[in-house]
C-alpha cells in the first residue's frame, strides 16, 4: 500500500520528523492522512473486514502491515485514537486469527524492519 512505501521511504531516507526544514516531513502529515481514510473505508464495512467480508480480504492483510509498521517505527505517525478505532479493531481480529496469533506470539516478527542485528 501507499502508507507502506511512505514508512519505508522514511527508513531509508533516515526521515528526521523533529527538524521542520527536512523536505522528508511532510510524510509526517501524509501517512496519518493516509491511515485516516483507510479507517474511513473501515468503518463503512458492517463485518470487521473490507468490503464487507465475512473473512480478509488482501486488503486487510496489507492494512494489518501499514498499521504495525506506523506504529513500530514511528508512534507519533499513528492518527488520533477516534481516528484509528477502525484499524485498531481490525488489528484485534486479525491478530486473533490463529496463524497471526501464533506468528506474533512466538517471538518471529523481526525487532527491526531490516532484519539486521545492527
């Protein structure tokens, strides 16, 4: 998804969101924006699912990972809490799924996005 190649960008870019002269911050206002209308889409759907789905979609999935990677790597991207409760309730469901719950609690999610012990 677009949010994902913005946080990536940002990684590798070294953004630095506290100097308001790096041309790199206005990610800082873009991936909340983005996260804010992929709630909006959310919160249209009658099941906790896009597209009113009775299982995820694709969709879900890469949403799941945009939303994770704002928050590991930058906390202070992640819109307001009233503006994110959709994604958080999807991120619920999901990760109650038993392959992602398993995948999250046996440690296997990487502690860095590259992988790298440095």
């Amino acid at each position: 998804t677009d949010v994902i190649s913005n946080i990536l960008m940002c990684i590798w870019n070294g953004a630095d969101f506290v100097d308001p002269n790096q041309p790199i911050n206005r990610m800082s206002r873009k991936i909340p924006a983005d996260l804010q209308a992929l709630n909006r889409l959310l919160t249209k759907s009658s099941t906790p699912f896009f597209y009113d789905q009775p299982e995820p979609t694709l969709a879900d999935y890469f949403v799941l990972e945009a939303l994770t990677a704002t928050r590991d790597y930058y906390v202070k991207l992640l819109p307001n809490e009233s503006d994110r409760q959709a994604l958080e309730r999807l991120e619920k469901v999901m990760k109650e799924r038993a392959g992602l719950k398993n995948y999250f609690e046996s440690g296997r999610l990487f502690k860095r996005f590259t992988g790298s012990p440095k």
